[in-house]
C-alpha cells in the first residue's frame, strides 16, 4: 500500500475512525494499512489516511489517529505529520 506523507503537516479531520499510541510515525502508518488490509472494524469504512505526533497526547493518550474524511484542508503544524493512503489503481 503506497502512502502520501506530509511531515509538518495536520489535516484536521471531524471524525477519526481509531485512536492508538505507537512508536513511530512509520507504526502508524502501518496499523492503517493492517486496519484496510484486515478489514475495518467499522462497516464500509477505510483508512484514508493518519495523522502522527505529539499534538493528541494530551487529550487523549494517543498519538496515531486514523481518518476517513479527508475534505478539510491542511495546516502547517510542528508537531504532528500526515500519510494518505493512495489506493491502487
């Protein structure tokens, strides 16, 4: 599965399908690509994409947030980054 990353990058998104902790940007990248891969746990619902880093920490312990609405535009953020999921085809 082939990802578009943007370091420095947030895409505020209004509904985030999962929320993990991980240890890299690249983890988070992977557990979205496993949640497609295995099937979403929600029905009819993908991974469109994830944001990483230290800006969800404190809210909520987390800090890979999985999305699936992708409409909102991005923002120049230093602590977190993006990958969106470029399907095949």
């Amino acid at each position: 599965m082939e990802f578009r990353i943007s370091c420095k990058t947030d895409r505020p998104s209004r509904y985030s399908l999962l929320q993990v902790r991980v240890y890299t940007f690249d983890d988070c990248i992977d557990a979205c690509a496993s949640y497609n891969y295995n099937g979403p746990l929600h029905k009819n619902s993908t991974c469109a994409g994830v944001t990483y880093g230290t800006a969800g920490i404190r809210k909520t312990g987390a800090n890979c947030f999985f999305m699936n609405d992708l409409n909102s535009e991005t923002k120049a953020n230093d602590e977190v980054s993006t990958a969106i999921y470029l399907p095949d085809g």
